[in-house]
C-alpha cells in the first residue's frame, strides 16, 4: 500500500514505518471481518438492539442474553414474585445466546427484574449486560433492572443539531455534584439552574462525567456496573433526554465520559461473571484485573467484546443524542502494562512491541463506526503517553480521535506552582509547555480538570491562595497572598487559553476559583456531601472577590469564540525574556503580552511586533476583573519604526506592563483604498 500520510509527514516516524502500517491493516482486517454478511460499522453496531429487552410492534416482549457458559437462565422480578418461575425461563440458541418471548401482560412498564443465571457448579442474580435502566433500593442498596417503557416515549425539540468547534470550549461537569445542598444533583436541576450559567459563561460545549451506571458514586463513574443505563440517582431516561435537549437549544453541544478502558469487579450488578466464567467479556488470566484501579479489563481480541463496545458507542449517540465522547483511560488500554511506571521519552517506546494491538484496533474502530453515525461529532482521548497519530484521522495512518487532552499542561501548572518561587517563572519555559504538541493533532489545552480538584490534591486557586480563601476574599480586604493568587489565577489560565490548537476545557466551578477540594461521600468522612458539591452563592455574591475572576473567565471566553477558527491561527512569538519575564505572542491580529515578574513594572516596555496601530482590548488589571487599572485602555498604541528590523516587517510596540498582568491588543484593519478629500 502507499505510504501513510503519518509517516511520509514526520521523517522521525520513517523506522516505524512496518509497525504502523501494520496496525493501520490490522484495523482493515478486523473491519473486513465483523462486516461478513452486512455493508457498514454502523449495520454492524445493533447489539443492543437485539440483546436487553425489547417492546414488540404487536405488543409482546423479547429478552436475549450472551451468555455461554450458562446452563440456564430464568428471569426473576416484580412479575414473578422474584421466584423463579417456568415461564420466565429463557432457551438456549446458537452461539451461547439465550432467549424468551413473552406475553404483553408478563411485564409492565417500571417492573423490576433481574436474572437468575445457573453455570456447572453455581447460581447467582445477575443484571442483564444491555440493561437500559437501573435502579438501586434506597432501603436493600441493592440494584436492579428495571423495565422502561413508557406509554409516551420523549420528544425532541431540537431535531437537528451541530456543535461549534470554532473553537471547542468544554465546560466539564457532574450532574450529581452540580447543585449546591449537600446531596446528590439531578438532570433536572442541572438542566434548569446549571445550563443557563454555562451558556451565559459562554461554552459551547459540555462534558458530563458519570453518566454509565455505576453501584459506587464515590468512584467519579468510572467504575461502570451496567454501560447502556444512565445513571438513575440522577433521574429518569427522560430527564436526561431533556437535559441535552435544553443545551442543544442553547447552542451548547453535549459530551459523554464513556468508559471503555475497564469495568468494575462487582458480580451481582456488573459484568464479572455474568454467566459464571471469569473471562466472558474481559482477558483471562493476570491481564483480567487492572493492577491499580481494581476493576477489570476488556479483552479487545473478541469479536463479541466489540460487537459490545461499538454497540455503546452507537447507543448514546442516538438514545439520548450526545454529540461525542471522551474517551477515558485510553492509555491504559493502549499498553499491557496500563502506561505504569513508564517513561515514555522516544519514538521507540510507542513502537516496542508492548502496545496492545487489539486495543488500538477497537479504538480505531470506535472512531470510524462514531463519524460514520454522526459526522459532526466530537471524539477526545484522554491519552498522556503522546503516543503518534492518536488524533489524526485513519486514512492518514492515525487513530481516528479529533482531539487529544493536553495532559501535560496541568501537570506543568501544578509543578510550577509547587516546586518554583515567582521569580523562577520563565516564559520560554510557559511558552514551550503550551505549544509543544505535533502539528498534525488537534489538542484540549486546561489547566485543571477534575482530576486536579480531587480530595488530597488542590485546586490552583487553592495552591495560591490557600487558607487565606477563607477570611480575605471579600472586596476592599487588601490582602497580598489573595491579590497574587487572583492576578496569577488569570494570567494563566489566559495564556493556557490564548495558545490553544484545538479547543479548551475548564471544570464546573474554577472559572471563578471555587475553594477547595472535591471528596464524594465515603467512609472516610462519615459519607458526607460537604465537598461533593459546587458552591454557586460565591460568585453570585457581590460582596465576594470571586466574581472578579468569572468577569474575567467570561471576558477571555468571549474573546477567542467572537475570532472564527481562532484555534486555527497560528501562534506567533513575538518576545520572550525570561530575566524580566515578559512573553508576548499574536494570534491573527491580536497581540497578548504577559509580564509574570512579581515586582517589576516596565514602562515603555518594546515588543516587536506588525506594524499598525494598536488598541488595548482586555486588561488582567481592569478594576471589573479585580485588578488596579495601571493599563489605560484609551490610549492607542502606534508601531514606531527601526531600520534594523524593517527587512522582517517588524516595528516596536512599547507598552506599559504593570507587575502580573497580561493585556491584549488588537491591530486595526488598515484602510482599503485612497482616503478621501475633506468635503469643504
């Protein structure tokens, strides 16, 4: 076959050229193979449309269930008194799948049921893998399926929808921990009191964790029991059905945290030994359990694992029309060894013969079957290895993803902040960590996600300001640890944003600096709520500093999604001098100017930058975003010329920059045409 676009692009990549052409055939093949006797992924993809439990056209039910280590299989529930009865037991078909058609008047709308599954040796109440709806017994604890019919099936309001990626901006959230009482949140509430502050915020897009069904809240939904159920301590199907519908019509697109890297171990409620085997869906053997996160990993090498998992993708996009995924753990699956303990410094490490080929198979499946059902959506990996050609598309040799998480910006932030004094803050250093990424992927820049506000770990706010968020964040409190922690908490996230190829991500809350940490409820502190949740009254208080920092998160928001394909512009260093500690870059006719020094002002400071006249935009030290209005922005700022850079078209612009700022300029247009005579 020719050569890849991957390779021919990145001569680096020319020693590895077998082994990526030949993962590139091995998803040919598989494809090839699962499509024997139908014409696409997407006709392929029906697994739940045959497997679960079905309502029929002429009233009557079918149930089907892979499973072939059983010997038989009987449904139990409300209808049978939860005893196993002849009529609900299911025949064993072909190929290890087991059936039932029922009556109309067996099952009702809202009955629970499970099933109860006989294997050689054993018995055991399992809840079938297709399950739509699951619910858990607020007195037992324990879950069960639970039959979803309604006499009226939703209807959608906004019939068609496409995100805007112009650039993307995810607003990350959590529908449980949304509200501000100390309980859990519901779709419901997230969709009437949470939605109109993301679009007001100005996102275009949400990212929902938590959505798959899972027995444990504390696990942050990523140990999944039941992966075609939303999660029903949320509400109901159609509360969340409303939920996406109410952000399409507020023009903001939907993303799901889809968890295919793993599942949980649980048994009576997950797919561990549904039908009594340890390895029906998931690798036999010491690759079964996940060494770190004890749960249990999918072996990618079966066709009916796929037949699962491709199912799932095409299920939520049409089920309940979010408009992508993230993809989480795709390190983990990428690697037999999970990604642990290693260092990933060269090309080799992504080719050494360690990386699981039927893994990036499915994934790169995934993303095929995802675009062919829906073109506009949106696919993300949240991948931290770098591993090449994860994010481009695969008829140039990638993997099919549109954008890749930026891993390494949070973690470059966090390290910062821990490990160096503000005097030690160097711009070529914050320039070269922002930028740094393969041309030919799109990237999710953030400074923190979830995963940095978890409990043991601290917010950036958090690491800046520290106890002192707790007695100094009112207005007029001159305290210096809050002002440093307030003007630095904008300049970095700015920069972070302002450098973005792809699109930015910022989690429900710390867009105006929400204290501390987040810690669902568990034993450890006696199942309280008090830090699962989101403290909205802050930034609604006008006595409180933190509305400051949502002023200047929207301002920053609006800047770049006002710029069509901002994303897209190229990144244009104009000055970096790590001694004083002023980085200043342009994006298409804008121009941001950072000055990180803790104690020194410049004054008539020169940058060198495109000729024209220049007019102050945005200001970190705008009195609205909390800062001292140092930065007068009346003042227009002319070019002034130098005869030792006017072969390059560069002409110094000299600036005030006040200690911890950043302010953005905006070239004027020049004028088309001669300039017309002053009418007498």
């Amino acid at each position: 076959m020719a050569k890849l676009p991957i390779i021919s692009n990145d001569p680096w990549l020319q020693p590895y050229s077998e082994a990526i052409t030949g993962r590139h055939e091995d998803v040919l093949r598989k494809e090839a193979e699962l499509l024997t006797g139908t014409d696409s992924l997407d006709s392929f993809a029906n697994a739940h449309k045959y497997f679960g439990l079905h309502h029929l056209d002429n009233g009557s039910w079918v149930f089907r269930e892979w499973a072939p280590n059983a010997t038989g299989i009987t449904l139990i529930g409300d209808f049978s008194g939860w005893k196993e009865e002849m009529r609900y037991r299911l025949e064993k078909r072909p190929n290890g799948v087991w059936e039932i058609v029922l009556p109309a008047e067996s099952i009702h709308h809202g009955d629970l049921y499970k099933m109860m599954v006989h294997w050689d040796g054993g018995i055991g109440e399992r809840i079938p893998a297709y399950a739509t709806r699951v619910v858990q017994d607020e007195h037992t604890h324990l879950f069960s399926a639970q039959v979803w019919a309604p006499d009226k099936p939703y209807k959608w309001k906004v019939r068609k929808f496409t995100p805007k990626t112009d650039p993307l901006l995810i607003y990350e959230c959590h529908i449980g921990m949304a509200q501000e009482s100390e309980g859990v949140g519901s779709y419901v509430e997230f969709r009437d009191k949470v939605l109109p502050r993301i679009a007001s915020d100005g996102y275009n897009a949400i990212q929902i964790m938590a959505i798959q069904e899972h027995p444990y809240y504390g696990s942050f939904g990523y140990h999944v029991s039941s992966f075609f159920a939303a999660s029903s301590r949320f509400g109901t199907p159609d509360d969340l059905k409303s939920l996406v519908d109410k952000a399409h019509s507020l023009g903001i697109a939907v993303i799901m945290d889809i968890v295919h890297s793993h599942a949980v171990k649980n048994e009576n409620e997950g797919l561990g030994k549904l039908d009594g085997s340890p390895d029906l869906y998931f690798h036999s053997g010491p690759r079964r359990e996940h060494p770190a996160w004890d749960s249990l990993c999918f072996d990618y090498g079966k066709n009916e694992v796929l037949h699962f998992l491709l199912s799932n993708c095409k299920y939520w996009l049409e089920e309940y029309r979010f408009d992508g995924y993230r993809f989480d753990g795709v390190t983990s699956m990428l690697y037999y060894s999970h990604g642990l303990g290693q260092a990933f410094g060269s090309y080799g490490d992504y080719y050494n013969g360690s990386q699981d080929t039927d893994a990036i198979t499915y994934l790169t499946l995934a993303n095929l079957l995802i675009h062919e059902i829906k073109p506009s959506a949106i696919t993300i990996a949240e991948e931290m290895s770098g591993m090449p050609g994860l994010a481009m598309p695969f008829k140039d040799g990638g993997m099919g993803f549109d954008y890749r998480l930026a891993m390494g910006i949070p973690d470059y932030w966090i390290k910062t902040l821990k490990e160096k004094k503000d005097e030690d803050w160097h711009p070529t250093s914050i320039f070269w960590e922002l930028t740094n990424r393969r041309d030919d992927e799109k990237t999710i820049s953030y400074v923190e996600s979830h995963d940095q506000a978890l409990v043991g770990d601290k917010t950036v706010i958090f690491r800046l300001i520290d106890d002192q968020m707790y007695w100094h964040m009112m207005k007029g409190d001159e305290n210096m640890t809050v002002a440093r922690g307030i003007a630095l908490h904008k300049m970095i996230r700015l920069v972070t944003l302002a450098t973005i190829n792809g699109g930015y991500l910022n989690f429900m809350g710390n867009e105006f600096g929400h204290p501390e940490w987040i810690d669902f409820p568990r034993e450890g502190n006696g199942w309280s709520y008090k830090y699962a949740r989101r403290q909205w009254s802050l930034v609604d208080r006008d006595d409180l500093q933190y509305g400051y920092l949502n002023e200047f998160d929207n301002a920053m928001i609006g800047l770049v999604s006002g710029i069509h394909n901002f994303q897209s512009l190229p990144v244009r260093k104009l000055w970096e001098k790590d001694d004083d500690q002023v980085l200043a870059f342009s994006r298409g006719d804008l121009v941001f100017v950072f000055n990180f020094n803790p104690g020194k002002s410049f004054n008539g400071y020169g940058i060198l930058a495109q000729p024209g006249t220049y007019d102050v935009v945005m200001s970190s030290d705008d009195p609205k975003f909390g800062g001292y209005g140092n930065i007068d922005m009346s003042v227009e700022h002319m070019t002034q010329t130098d005869p030792l850079y006017k072969p390059i078209g560069m002409e110094w612009l000299r600036l005030y920059l006040p200690s911890r700022t950043v302010q953005v300029l905006k070239r004027r247009k020049p004028r088309r045409g001669r300039p017309r005579k002053n009418q007498q």
